[in-house]
C-alpha cells in the first residue's frame, strides 16, 4: 500500500513539472545575453579655431564597423574619415559656432561629439604653467594689445625678439637674467586664466610639439638661445594673442634651419606669411637696428632664400 501511494505521489509529481507552462520558465524580460553594439569616441568634445583640425577616433566591435561620419552644421565643423582608416576622421573648424559630430556604424550604433569653433583671436595658452608666465611678461614688455591688427601684433613681437634675444649662451654675451622663474601661486593664476577662457585645450595651440620644455629656464628667463628657441617664442607669443603662427623646419643656405609662419587678416583676407627672428637678430647685433626684411616674407621670396621646408607645424 505504502508502495503503490508514494508511486502516486511520484507520478503527481512528474505531471505537474511537464505540465507546466512553458512561461513560467523563460527568462525574466530584459534578462538576455544580446548586447547592444559597442561604440565610443576617444572624445566628447573638442575645441578648435577656423581653419584648424582634430582627429577623432572610434571604439568599436571587432564585427562592427562604420558606415558614416557626419556634422550638424558643415558650415561651422566639417568632418571626414582620414585616408583609408575610415575609423580616424578629421575635423576641420570652418567658423566660430558649435556642431555635432556624429559616427554611424553598420549595425546602426551611433556616438556623438560636440565641437565648439573659437574665434580666430582667442587667446590660446600651452597650460605649461611658468611658460605661460613668462609669455604674459614678454606680450606686456612688447606692447602686444588685443586691440591691435595681426600685422601691428606680428610685427611687434618679432621687434621685441629680435632686441631682446641673442643668439648662442651667456658665456659669449654675459647675459643678465630677464626674467625670474614664476612662483607656483603666479603659475596656478594663469592655469586659471587659462580655463575661464576655455583656450587649455592642446588641440588649439599649433605648436604644441614645441622643445622648449628642455633646459628652458635658460633660454628664456635669460633671452638666448637659437633658431629653434627664437621660432618657439615668436609662435607662442603670436597664439597667446590669437594670432595663428606656427613653426617651419627646414634648411637655410648653411644647413638646418628654424623659422615661422604667421597668418595675418588683412582686407577681410587670411595670408599665410613667413618670419626669420634669427636673421633679423643677427642683424641687429650687427647695426642695433631692426631690419624688417625677414618678417612678412613671402612664398615667393622663401623659395629664394632658404633651400628646403622640411614641414611646418
């Protein structure tokens, strides 16, 4: 009897399991092991002027890829893929707003950047600290104003070089020191003025690959130094006042050579110019006067003079 009614029970059991729903063992909703398609920029937000470009790279799927990438406003931000590597694109600023760039995979993912376009004469700082100091001492000591043309502020800051910096070390010049290393409060100060203008981003300085971080304290606290340092100071000085200028490396007619060029507004027109503070300070050393002839240069008149432009940055 005890036999027969666990028998029963067993076989009750065995009825109800199988005759469950089958509903009542799925999967909870949203419980699933699909997962949404991964895509990421290297980036959220970038900040350039007209005429100036950023890269943005996207993280993908290994199965995935892109299939677009577009702007919200190609009038303020253009963007295209880079070469063959449709995964890199390039971001060319066109005019002072803001746009959104969007990348757009193949399985339909999309993620988003905000680019915002400065104005052409925004102040732009490196956020090196004491660098950033002395910059600010040597645009006052030159006289540089906002208010001034790109050509009055280019050629004031090539003046200001040319007299006051000079060529090779203090042991040949007896060089005084020009300026102190700024205290740590006086760095913090600009750093902040930095942010509150929103101009920290490396992006935005064209010659963010400068050297100057190597025995720097030297060249420019006592104004000396060579091609490379004199080049480093006029493109720093020329951005801090919002004025595009950048560095070229190259050959003059005695072998490696340093020098700039300088975009200056003129006639509601952007030209591309070239400037050499190293002839003009060698001429100054040699008259105490300043000698024009090597700022504002030409294409035409860089072919003549100097052998080869290996790039400009």
């Amino acid at each position: 009897m005890k036999k027969n009614l666990f028998a029963m029970i067993l076989s009750v059991m065995m009825l109800v399991v199988f005759c469950v729903p089958a509903a009542v063992f799925a999967e909870e909703p949203g419980d699933t092991d699909t997962q949404e398609p991964y895509v990421e920029l290297d980036s959220n937000t970038i900040k350039i002027k007209p005429n100036m470009t950023s890269s943005l790279y996207v993280y993908t799927d290994e199965e995935d890829e892109v299939q677009s990438w577009t702007s919200s406003n190609k009038s303020v931000a253009a963007v295209k893929p880079m070469d063959q590597d449709v995964s890199t694109a390039q971001v060319t600023g066109k005019k002072k707003g803001t746009a959104v760039i969007t990348v757009t995979l193949k399985s339909g993912a999309t993620a988003t950047c905000e680019v915002t376009v400065l104005s052409r004469r925004t102040p732009v700082y490196t956020g090196s600290g004491w660098h950033d100091v002395l910059i600010d001492e040597m645009v006052k000591k030159a006289g540089l104003k906002q208010s001034m043309s790109d050509q009055q502020i280019a050629k004031k800051a090539y003046a200001y070089i040319v007299k006051t910096f000079q060529y090779d070390g203090r042991e040949k010049y007896k060089v005084k020191r020009r300026h102190k290393v700024p205290s740590e409060s006086a760095q913090n100060k600009v750093l902040k003025k930095a942010e509150t203008l929103e101009a920290q981003n490396k992006a935005i300085f064209n010659s963010e690959h400068l050297s100057y971080w190597n025995n720097s304290e030297k060249y420019w606290c006592y104004h000396i130094g060579n091609c490379i340092i004199f080049s480093e100071v006029y493109a720093a000085m020329c951005e801090r006042m919002g004025v595009e200028a950048g560095i070229i490396y190259g050959k003059g007619q005695k072998g490696q050579h340093t020098w700039n060029w300088v975009k200056i507004k003129s006639n509601g027109k952007v030209k591309k110019y070239y400037v050499d503070a190293t002839r003009g300070i060698n001429d100054y050393a040699n008259k105490k006067k300043v000698n024009y002839k090597h700022f504002k240069m030409t294409r035409k008149t860089v072919k003549k003079t100097y052998k080869k432009i290996a790039g400009e940055y």
